[in-house]
C-alpha cells in the first residue's frame, strides 16, 4: 500500500471509540510525512487528552460535528450535544496543539428561522473555525423525516440562508471553493479535493467505499459482518462496479463542475452556455457555476458531455 497523502477517519462518531485502541489502528497507515489527517469528533466526546493521544501519531485537523448553535434545532436534529459543548470542543481542539479544524453545520432544519440560521453563521465565525461545511437538510427515502412531510425544508428558505451563509463566510475570509464548502486560503481540505478530482482512494470499515482505476468499490454494511470477514481472512468488500471511460470522465465533470475551478468551456454546447448564462460563467478557458447556478447545480449537470 503506497504511504497515504490525505487520511479521514470519519463514518460516524470514531471519537466514541477508546482512544488507545484507535491509535494503534491508525499508526498502523502507512503515510506521508506532509499528509492531511483528520478525525471526525461529535462535541460530546472530544476532550484534549484525547487529541493529544491522536496527535501523536500524526492526526492534524479535526472535523466538528457542530450542526446549528441552537438548542431547539438541535433537538430537530435529533443531536445530544448542546452548544456550549461545541465551545468547549474548539477549546480542548486547541489545547491539544491542533490549528485546523472544520465545523459541520445544516440549515433546513424544522423550526430552524433564518435568524437562527444567522447566529448559527455568526457562531461559527467567532470560534474561528478555518473551514466550513454548510449542508442544506435533505429527506432520505425510509427515514422517519421522510414520512413527516410537514418537516420538510422549503426550497425557496433554503436558497435564503445558502445566501445568508455564503455572504457571511466570505466576508470573513472564508471563501468557498466548492458548493457547500468554505475555508480561510490554504485550509481547503485535501482529502474530499480527491473525490472532487476523480482519484483514487482506499476504504476500511464497514460501509466504507473505494476508488482506483475506475474500479469502485464498497463493504459489507455491518460491523459485526465486517470484523467476522476480517478475522477469517475473507474479503469485506460487499460488491463492486467497473466505469468505463465515459462514465470516469463524466463524473469527473460532475464533482469538478461543483468546484471554484469548474470544467473546460467544451464540457457544454455553446447553445447551453447561453440558455444557462444566469448559473454559469466564463472564467478564461473554463465555465464556473455563479451563485444562482450552485443552487441549481443538477441543472447544470445535466447537460454536461464527456
């Protein structure tokens, strides 16, 4: 296995295993010297001595499951952290000598107004957090927000606090290079910029997906299953899809066209760039989503050649 240049320990709520013995897995990952590794931490469970323990094998950037920095959101959410555990997260983040760190946060959510939107915003500012990642509340098939249809988001309030977070975020230095994604210069995260390029990448865990030469790959879903197939010496890979050529190139173009870098000019019509002239620009030799177009990004999308 090649030493990694980006590692992400995430998929959940890693934080809640026992420091110790992830270390020990983790120190296992053969790495670069200059990599970007991050963990995922809910705001409940974070504490200094345990960064400490991960930054001493090398973890440099934490990912902070913040959400909103209201209560009653938060219940929407169906989260069990209050806001004062976000401040005493970052708190701890810094105590244990890490300066990178991202907060997650989601609007959309029931109850949620556009002024608690804007202090959840405002929140985020003042802890400093060098990234963002601002997601708008989606419904999924089989979950039970899906049968509340009175607790779906409206689309039009939406688009209202995308606005409000994009506004705030840039004037404070961070400046969005990929739709739902913020950062001060230099704290872009290098991981998720492999998925957006179309790279390859390795997965281990339960559920955890893979790329490599158009092969795409992802494992069993249990954990009790994944460890059964592991301790056995059997593969836990669950199933996997081969891409031809067309298909690599045109999802590339899908995850590129998301980025402050977009696509080549030839990847739409000439008819195209004129009839979606209000969601897309020229920037030199390439066509970059405006702010009207990563509301409407599908739109775009679909009209993308390969």
């Amino acid at each position: 296995m090649p030493a990694a240049s980006t590692i992400f320990v995430g998929g959940g709520t890693p934080s809640l295993v026992d420091p110790q013995a992830l270390v020990a897995v983790l120190d296992a990952i053969p790495r670069r010297d200059d990599a970007e590794f991050t963990i995922e931490c809910n705001p409940d469970d974070v504490t200094a001595e345990m960064l400490r323990a991960f930054r001493s094998i090398g973890v440099n950037r934490v990912s902070l499951g913040m959400q909103s920095s209201r209560e009653h959101v938060l219940l929407s959410l169906g989260r069990t952290h209050t806001p004062a555990n976000v401040q005493r997260a970052v708190d701890a983040i810094a105590e244990a000598g890490i300066d990178n760190f991202n907060v997650d946060v989601i609007y959309g959510g029931a109850g949620e107004s556009l002024e608690d939107w804007s202090a959840t915003i405002d929140s985020v500012i003042t802890l400093g957090a060098p990234h963002v990642s601002a997601y708008g509340l989606t419904v999924e098939n089989g979950t039970a927000l899906a049968e509340q249809p009175d607790r779906h988001p409206d689309d039009d309030d939406q688009a209202d606090k995308y606005d409000l977070a994009d506004d705030a975020l840039s004037a404070s230095g961070r400046l969005n290079y990929e739709i739902s994604n913020w950062a001060l210069p230099g704290r872009e995260c290098r991981h998720n910029a492999v998925y957006w390029s179309g790279g390859d990448y390795a997965g281990f865990g339960s559920a955890a997906h893979a790329h490599r030469d158009g092969r795409r790959s992802w494992n069993v879903r249990t954990p009790d299953r994944y460890i059964e197939l592991i301790e056995s010496g059997e593969s836990a890979e669950s199933s996997h899809e081969s891409l031809d050529n067309r298909t690599r190139r045109l999802e590339r173009l899908q995850l590129q066209l998301r980025t402050r870098d977009g696509v080549p000019a030839s990847a739409l019509a000439h008819s195209d760039i004129e009839e979606l002239s209000e969601l897309v620009q020229p920037r030199g030799e390439r066509l970059v989503l405006t702010r009207a177009g990563r509301l409407l990004a599908n739109e775009v999308s679909l009209r993308l050649r390969a």
